[in-house]
C-alpha cells in the first residue's frame, strides 16, 4: 500500500520558529527577533500564509474526488426521468399527438416519445395459424380478462403466423403504433440497455388484407426486438413509396372475416428460448417520459423554393428563434419568420432569403412564456464565471446553449457539455452544468474559454426525477394541439425508473459493487459469467470447457479454441442455442477476449438416463410406480442444469427409498444413452464434461411384498 502523504505537515508557531532560526545565518545584523519589530510582522503574516496554503493543498475536494472516480472509469450519473405507457380513453374521431406532447398526473408534466395517430382503430380478436395450415386454429377475444395468447403457438416455427382482426381500417401511409405486453411465466431475461447491439432472435414480417389480397406492409420500428419485452410496433401499410406525388395507389384496406380489417404476422426465422406469449395489444397507447420541455433546437439544411418542416409539441405551441449557420457559427436571422399549420406538420417561411442555393440554419424553438428565460447572462470575459439558469430542474442530459463570440458580434458558437475543464485547452469552447446547484460555469481561459457577450439557451428539459414516479392511474389527461379539448388517459401501471442525480458517495458505492462485475474473458469462470449475462438472453447454463488444438485442413494446427457449452432456458427438454442466440453471446465476450482465444459454442450432449427397479410395494403397486416417476422426475429437473454430474446409484435409491409406498428397494440399475458416458465398477454413470442427463424411462416393475427389516 502506498505510503499516505501529508502536506499539512507544520503549525504556525513551528514555521515562525524555524523561520527565526535563519536570521543569524542569512542577516547578522538583525538583532531584534521581538513581535514590535517590522520584520518579525512580515515573517510572521508570511508564516501564516504558507500554513493557509498548505492547508488547503492538503485537501480533498469535490472536483478532485469526481477527477480520481474519471480515471477510475467512473462519473455520476446525472437525473433519469420516469417512464410510463398511457392508453387514450374512448374518444370519437382522429387524434394526431406531436412528439414530445404533454400528459399530465396533477401538475407533474410527462411528454410523449413518437409522434402517433389514435383514431378508430382497435384490436378485436387474435387468430393463431400454423405454417400451412388453415385461418383460425387458435382464436381469442381481446375482450378477455387475463389474456394469455402464444402468436406463433407454444413451438415457433417459420411459417406459423397469427392475425389481428381490426374494427377499423389503417388509414394508408400513416404511422401507427401498437403496443405490446408480454405474459411470460417462466425464467428471468437478462435487461438489454440502450444502445446495446443485439441480434433479434427472430423475424417476422407484417401483411394487410387489401382489395386485392394480403398486400405486405412495412415496420418502421420494433423496440420489442420481435416479442422479447413490452414495446411498441410502428406499422405503415400502403406500397413503399407512394405518396401523393409518386403517382403509386396506396391500397387500402378491405373487410374481411367476421367483418374486421386484418393484418397478419407471418414468422419467418424461429429462434425463440421461450415461446412468447401476449397478454395485451392495442393501438391507443402512448409511452410518455417525465419531463417538460423548455426549449429545442432543429437543425437542417434550405433549398431553393422549400420550407422548414416540423411536427413537435412546441413547434406547434410554442415560439422561435431562427439562425443562419455558416460552419460552427451561428447568426440571427434578420427577415420574418411566418408560422403555419398544416395537418400534422407546422411550416416555417422564412423571409429575406436567396433565391438560389442551400441555406444551413438552427431553429429554436421554445415556451411562449418563456422569451425572457432564453437569455441566461452576458459574459465578462474573465475566468471562471458561472451563471444559474433561469429554468429549475433542468437535466444535464441534452442541455445545450449558444454563446456570442463578443459583445454585440452577431456571432454565436455552441460550446460543448463536459463534466470538467481539465482536458480542456485554452482555445477549447466548453461548460459544465451541475444538476444539483442549476448553474453552469466556464474555465479559467487555460482550461476552456471565458465567454464575452450574450449567452442563450438552446435546449433544455425539466425533469423530477425519482419525484417523477407517480402511482398507477395517476396521469390523467393529455393535450392535442389538433383540438381544444383535454383527452382523457390513463396510465395502467406506475411510471418508473426516475432517479435523482447521483451524488458522490453513492457513485463511490457503484464502483465498488462494479468492481465485483467479471468484463474480462480469461478464466473459464469469465467465460461462463460473461456467457451467463449476456444481454437481451435466457440462459439456462453454460460451461466452459478446456482448450483444445483443432487441425486444418493443411495438417497445421490451429491457435486455442474455449468450447463454451451453453443451455438455453425453454420450456423444451433438449433445448439448443440457435445462430442468433450465440451471435449475442459471442459479442458479450468479445470485449474482454484475450488476443488470440478462439471461442466457439456448442450445444450440450443430452445424455438420456434410464432407471430400472425392482420394488417391494404391497396393494399400493400402482400407487408406488406413480410416486417413483414424480421422485424421478423431480430430482433429474434438479440436475438439469448441471454439466458433467455423474448419475449415482446411491443417489437414485436414496430418492425412492423414502417414498411411502414404497417397502422396499430389491434391485435398481441405470443405463445412459448418449456418447462417451462411462460406467463405475458400483453402475454409476460418468457424464462428459459437456453432458446433461435428463429422464429418458423410468421401468418400475412390482415384486412380493417383504416387511422392511
């Protein structure tokens, strides 16, 4: 352990005294050391400058702290909003929510994610049908209560598909989106975080009924990943590309069996652990994240003759802000911007513009009240300024501002977000902003420029956090900018995952717990660890297996091969890792893979088990050879995870010895079905590394009965 070094190492009185020491050496002729004489103030006021100074190096404070958790790896994690799924209440005619529309529970505001249709359109029914068979196997009335419907059935299979009756059309080349909830009994799948790539385990496509058949339709977005979590489904039906200037027909839907408006799901690659299961589905929700926006901005890029479009909660209520971008300065724009709405768009005209070629701009958009709550301060130019937004609450995240290079330039620069200014050279235009004080600050002009002029927000989000987490039923109303009137909603569950910024002692907490986390693939418990967690899996067990030297075909041998051996978890007795499935691992592992480490995965060798006794049972023979097979099976669905465990026969005799029709045991044996199994001399059987062992047979067979001894 490294020595701790201490640099409030004197006291006044003991630097005074040694400096005092020094006087008859450096300067004979000072002869007076009493407090009256000049010197011997400046000496002492020069003592207890060094011992302030001295102090303070010594300390330890909150930047620093945030300095050592960084090259550990680690900063605090800023606030995290609430989220929620709304459903829209009964309501006649066509809705159209902007994103980023606002619900509210009380005064707490939620925003939407998407920009989303509601009109008529509901699910009514689900159909199930496997490959090649008939319409209508499996039906089921979404009217039910505790719904629990397999789309694809209880084994997923290419073809298998499953349709949505409708009681009312899609309307062609408009988004909607559908959301889904998953009822799944069985196993734990390991969370998946944004941004984490992840190979979908299975692929479906979607199809209407039209006028003239099934006509494909498209699916913008899946953040369900096919089935595997709640989510939500984008569909648009209508050819690819037709639109009202393509010259392509959209074609519509057409009324079909029981008088609904069908789509179907066709299953084109199966690689499902667990078959999925829907509990609910529907066409009026909407997911809402708790946070109020103040202010955004949009950039983009004018032609000749166009417009600037857009379709956001503030675009339509809100005011602008317009700016003409020229590389990465920023200039007011000096004509009139005229505001129109049109359907679900708001169109922007600016004036005074060319006639001829592109023109790169930044729009802000922001709260009608909030015109005085743009501008933040005016900068001095000298180091170290901070100023407190005039916004509360306000979330590191997606913060943004612009600064004017120079009092009264025109000129603006939008400087980036950091967490400190120690990387940061002089001519760096960089702000930190701290959640919990709402104040953003500048460098020292060595660490990050000092602004000198006008400092506007750009954008902002106000957020409650871990306050956020409001109870179920607790949103109650939502705003459309498409009618005056309040919609009713409600949220069927409570909002969460809002949490508070992280303080410094709880970031000092989650590095010790990471601390404990396995990244690196160099063990074989580092595979298996790694394996097990991989993310967006059910995984059942996994093991790894020595290092083996695999021939080419050239007679050389290849580097190291780590055989990982991995069971998915399903409801199937002899389940095995589909190609998808070992492209999720094998991208878990590949960071913290050694250079040069092969890794390959394998499915387990199921070695089926059968068990032959010879029981002593009275008049309870029938009842005996029913409690041998649940004993049996019992305890081989304990074992089902373990690799290489051998099959005692001792074992198998204590689990039926103990059964209450059971008298007594006169011969038990066991046989193994699979390769490389090996005996004992006593008839145990001796697993390979990679074998799982799971009840083939149980043969019971009734003899005399004899009084137990």
């Amino acid at each position: 352990m490294l020595r701790e070094i201490l640099l409030d190492d004197e006291r006044f009185s003991e630097i005074t005294e040694r400096a005092k020491a020094r006087i008859a050496e450096i300067c004979p002729a000072w002869t007076d050391y009493n407090d009256h004489d000049p010197g011997i103030t400046m000496l002492e006021l020069f003592a207890w400058l060094k011992e302030m100074q001295q102090f303070h190096m010594d300390q330890i404070g909150r930047l620093h702290i945030r300095s050592y958790l960084k090259l550990l790896g680690v900063t605090p994690r800023g606030k995290q909003p609430a989220e929620a799924v709304v459903r829209v209440e009964e309501y006649k005619g066509s809705l159209f929510f902007p994103r980023k529309s606002r619900c509210f529970a009380g005064d707490i505001c939620f925003e939407t994610e998407a920009e989303t249709w509601i009109d008529a359109v509901e699910a009514a029914e689900l159909v199930f049908c496997p490959a090649g068979g008939e319409d209508g196997r499996e039906q089921i009335a979404l009217s039910e209560s505790r719904m629990r419907f397999l789309p694809f059935g209880a084994r997923p299979a290419a073809g298998n598909a499953f349709f949505i009756g409708l009681c009312a059309p899609l309307v062609p080349g408009l988004t909607y989106r559908l959301g889904i909830h998953l009822a799944q009994e069985i196993g734990r799948r390991n969370p998946l975080a944004d941004g984490t790539p992840f190979c979908p385990l299975a692929k479906f496509s979607v199809f209407y009924q039209g006028e003239h058949g099934w006509v494909r339709g498209e699916i913008t977005e899946d953040t369900t990943h096919r089935f595997l979590w709640d989510g939500f489904l984008a569909l648009r039906i209508g050819e690819a590309g037709a639109d009202a200037g393509s010259g392509k027909a959209k074609e519509k839907m057409a009324v079909g069996k029981n008088g609904r408006y069908w789509l179907k799901f066709v299953l084109e690659k199966a690689g499902y652990e667990v078959a999925p299961a829907l509990a609910d589905v529907s066409f009026r929700e909407l997911k809402v994240r708790q946070q109020r926006t103040a202010v955004e901005y949009h950039d983009g890029c004018l032609g000749p003759g166009e417009v600037i479009r857009l379709s956001t909660y503030l675009a339509f209520a809100g005011n602008c802000r317009l700016f003409r971008r020229e590389g990465d300065h920023f200039y007011p724009w000096e004509g009139e911007i005229k505001k129109r709405v049109c359907g679900e768009e708001v169109l922007f005209f600016p004036s005074k513009r060319p006639m001829d070629g592109n023109i790169f701009y930044r729009l802000l958009c922001f709260e009608a009240e909030g015109e005085r709550k743009i501008l933040i301060g005016k900068g001095t130019g000298m180091p170290h300024q901070e100023y407190e937004l005039r916004i509360s609450d306000v979330c590191a995240r997606g913060l943004a501002i612009l600064v004017e290079t120079g009092e009264g330039s025109g000129c603006y620069v939008s400087p980036k977000l950091c967490d400190d200014f120690a990387e940061s050279g002089p001519a760096d235009c960089v702000f930190c902003y701290d959640e919990e004080t709402g104040r953003i600050s500048f460098g020292d002009c060595e660490h990050g420029t000092a602004p000198e002029g006008k400092i506007l927000l750009a954008a902002a989000c106000q957020s409650l956090g871990r306050r956020g987490n409001v109870k179920e039923g607790s949103i109650c109303h939502i705003g459309c900018v498409t009618d005056t009137r309040r919609v009713a909603v409600t949220n069927g569950s409570a909002a969460a995952g809002g949490r508070d910024a992280e303080t410094i002692e709880e970031c000092k907490r989650r590095l010790l717990a990471e601390r404990e986390a396995v990244r690196r693939a160099v063990t074989y418990e580092d595979f298996e660890a790694l394996a097990l967690a991989a993310p967006g899996l059910m995984v059942e067990a996994v093991r790894a297996i020595s290092p083996a030297k695999r021939a080419r075909q050239d007679g050389s041998v290849s580097e190291e091969c780590v055989t990982l051996v991995v069971k998915p978890y399903s409801r199937e007795l002899r389940p095995v890792p589909g190609t998808a499935y070992c492209k999720n691992i094998l991208r878990a592992i590949e960071p913290g893979r050694m250079i040069g480490t092969r890794v390959a995965i394998v499915p387990p060798e199921y070695i089926g088990i059968s068990v032959f006794a010879e029981i002593a049972a009275g008049t309870k023979g029938q009842e005996a050879k029913e409690q041998v097979r649940e004993a049996l099976a019992d305890y081989f669905a304990g074992i089902r995870g373990k690799f290489g465990m051998a099959i005692h026969v001792s074992a198998i005799y204590a689990v039926l010895d103990v059964l209450p029709a059971v008298t007594e045991i006169c011969s038990l044996a066991l046989d193994a079905q699979g390769r490389n199994v090996r005996r004992s001399g006593s008839g145990d059987l001796i697993l390979p590394a990679n074998g799982l062992a799971y009840l083939k047979e149980c043969i019971t067979g009734i003899s005399a009965d004899r009084q137990r001894g």
